[in-house]
C-alpha cells in the first residue's frame, strides 16, 4: 500500500497506520468529532505526529475526551494538566478546551455537534480531486466559515487552517491524493452516506 500514499505521512509506522486507518475516514459521532477539533487545536504550532504520540496521553489526562466532564473543570484540573508531562502543557488551549466542552454541550443540545458540522457539507464529503500535495490548500473559503461559526458559538483555537485540517482528518473532506489507494475507498464511504 506505500506505492502512491499521500506523502505527508512519511514512513513512522504510528503516522502510516493512522492515515491508512483514519485519516479522510468520515466520523460522525459528536463525541469523536469534538476529540478531533481539540486535538487539531493542541497542534496549532506542532506536527501532527506530536499530537499523535500522545494522543492516548491526552484521552486519560481528558477524562476520555467526555466533553459533558471536561465542561465542568475548573482551576484544579487545569493545574493538574499543567504539571502532566504526556501532553501539550499550554494553559490556553487547556482553557481552550474546558471552553470547548461549555460550547460543545450547548450545540450538542441544541441540534446535535455532528448535524451542526456536517450541515456544512451537505451531510457528504467533498470529494476534491487533488493529484499532488501542492495542490491541496492549507484553508479554504468554507474552512474559514465554519472557524467563524465556531468563534461565534464560542469554541477557541479553531482558526480556518485548523478546521481544514480537521475537516480531512474527519472525511468532511477527502484529501487521500487520486494516486494513494485509500483515496477510492474513502471516496466510496462518502458515497455511501445519506
């Protein structure tokens, strides 16, 4: 399968499985979706495989990522995050986070976390066409619409290059190149949906 794989993974083999297993495969459990928007939030700044490597880090310092939980920390959690040395130990995104989780419950309420986000696409992946990573934009006009609408309904670190990479890390999006064998197999999960 290495023949043809978007490059962007190189060859760890942690980075491999993940976008031979993950990356571009359409999610729409609003839990997990919100784990993906705050770990793309830690790694403004970073490399993905940083975020990546401590992923399971993250879920056990996160309660699970249980957004309902995370929205009732306080002070004492963060400071509990602050001194653990398996995450990124940034107090804003932390805050970040815990605002997040706030912001989370109430869309989730409301109409449901993932139907809020994929509303955006029609409830379909996009299906761009890319052949070379050049080609692939770091944002795009639709990115930075669902970055303003998140601001607006109160999530932070959420800029439109960080969306965007959160809408392919989640299939809204199907970056896999035309030449990477997973791109027919995610396109056809896309297909599949609606």
């Amino acid at each position: 399968m290495t023949e043809g794989r978007c490059d962007w993974c190189g060859t760890d083999p942690l980075y491999v499985a993940y976008h031979d297993t993950e990356w571009g495969v359409p999610e729409t459990d609003s839990r997990a979706l919100w784990e993906k928007l705050v770990l793309d939030g830690f790694q403004a700044g970073l490399s993905w495989i940083t975020i990546l490597r401590k992923r399971d880090n993250f879920r056990a310092a996160f309660d699970g990522f249980d957004p309902e939980r995370v929205a009732q920390w306080g002070e004492a959690e963060v400071l509990r995050c602050l001194a653990d040395p398996g995450i990124v130990r940034h107090r804003g995104k932390i805050e970040a986070t815990i605002g997040n989780a706030r912001a989370w419950c109430e869309i989730e309420a409301r109409e449901g976390f993932a139907d809020y986000l994929w509303r955006y696409v029609d409830g379909r992946p996009l299906q761009p066409r890319y052949a070379t990573q050049a080609e692939v934009p770091p944002a795009t006009d639709l990115s930075r619409q669902i970055s303003k609408d998140l601001r607006r309904d109160g999530f932070r670190f959420c800029g439109p290059t960080i969306v965007y990479a959160f809408m392919e890390a989640v299939g809204m999006a199907n970056d896999h190149l035309v030449t990477c064998p997973r791109h027919a197999p995610v396109e056809a999960m896309g297909r599949a949906m609606g």
